[in-house]
C-alpha cells in the first residue's frame, strides 16, 4: 500500500474567536467563520479546538440531525441535556450526543480557576430524524499510548462509543520511538487532527493543531511524536 500523500491544515490558517470566556479554533466553517474551501470533508463537519475560562460555559441551546463527540484534552466539563442526561466530562472522556430529532443541553466549566479545553467534533449522520441518544466513555492513556485506540465506530465495536455513520475514530499518544501504521482501505478518506504536541505523519510533520487529509488506499504511518496527542478519522 503506498504511502499517503498528506494535504495539510496548518493551525495558524484555522478560523480563530477571542470570546473573552471562550477561545476558539474552526479547522471548517462555523457559525461566524465561512470558508469556502474548507466546509467539510465527507461527513466530518465540525472541529473547533475550544477553551472554555473557569466558571464559563455554553448556555443552553439546541441542535438537530448531527452527530456530536466531545473529545476533554485538559479540564473538566458539566454537561445537563434534555433527554435528562447529567455528567461530568473529564480528560480522557469521550461523549456522543446523536441530536437526531432535536435536542438542548448546556455545557459548564464547573472549575472556579482551571479553564478545559475540548474538541468539538460533529460528523452528519446516515439518516436524518433518528431518535436522539447519549454516550459516555473513558479511554486512559494507557489504552492509547504507542497506539492508535478506537474511540468511535459506526458498530461501537471494541468498546467504543457508537455512531450513526458509517465513520471509526481513533485516539493515540505518541513520544520518542512510539509510532504506528493505519491503512486506509481504497474508497475510504482520513482526517488527521493533532491535538498537542507534535508527530511525524511520513515525511510530513504536524504540530499542535494542525490537520491532514488523503484519500485511500494508502498507508498512514505516525512516529517520531513530541508529546504528540492525534485523532485520525477514517470516513466514507
């Protein structure tokens, strides 16, 4: 299989709000920030890179027929919805809120001096309309070290959370002589998104915040991390 050819996403060339209580990166178009170029890539339609200040927070609001993971880097996170969901979301946390029908919810940072960071993530599901649901789950970085660990599959499969679309997501950490190979299967897309510090993705490197999509079949291989925290989205 031959070695992908990255396009790359810089951080810097990423939208960017100073809201005061919350500091936003848009790798798409979102809300204030449209860039033709970059409005999606298949059904991954959202990853804004959020720091939310202490004691700050999205009040409550709505949202329709989309698939929603919150991906906590650093933090914690309160989380109250309409279907009577009420949790805590913390470093290592995933959680999957399928709008489906309609939903509202309310995010909070509930530290009076620690400020979260996240990852917003919204991928469009198979079918519009579907009944609305909940997930919760919690990968250590044991699970992902060295490794890229699934997180998100379209079956939950091995013990990740369950999506409505035909996508798996994967979560990795990777230092020093830590790496690993992913295939992706011809007819398939990947979404690289470097969550901190930085990794070699073949001849290509990626730092913080930075993103990368090719096109299968093609072999992705990750080494030569720095403290390096990566999602790889592999889509339809």
């Amino acid at each position: 299989m031959p070695p992908a050819v990255l396009e790359v996403r810089r951080a810097s060339e990423r939208g960017y709000f100073d809201h005061g209580w919350l500091k936003t990166y848009h790798t798409f178009s979102f809300a204030d920030y449209q860039d033709p170029e970059w409005i999606e890539y298949g059904p991954l339609r959202v990853i804004n890179d959020d720091r939310v200040a202490a004691g700050e927070g999205f009040g409550k609001h709505g949202h329709r027929d989309m698939e929603i993971l919150t991906y906590i880097l650093a933090g914690e996170l309160q989380h109250r919805d309409s279907m009577g969901n009420g949790s805590v979301i913390r470093a290592g946390d995933v959680q999957r809120m399928s709008a489906g029908t309609g939903v509202t919810h309310s995010e909070f940072n509930p530290s009076a001096d620690t400020e979260v960071h996240l990852l917003q993530i919204w991928i469009t599901p198979e079918a519009l309309r579907l009944p609305p649901g909940y997930e919760q789950k919690h990968f250590t970085a044991a699970d992902k070290r060295g490794r890229l660990r699934l997180i998100a599959s379209h079956d939950g499969g091995e013990g990740s959370v369950s999506l409505r679309q035909d996508a798996r997501v994967y979560a990795g950490l990777f230092t020093g002589a830590e790496r690993a190979d992913y295939e992706l299967a011809g007819g398939r897309r990947a979404w690289l998104q470097v969550a901190g510090g930085a990794v070699s993705v073949g001849d290509t490197r990626l730092e913080a915040g930075d993103g990368a999509r090719t096109a299968g079949p093609a072999r992705l291989t990750l080494h030569d991390g720095a403290d390096a925290e990566v999602l790889l989205f592999d889509l339809p």
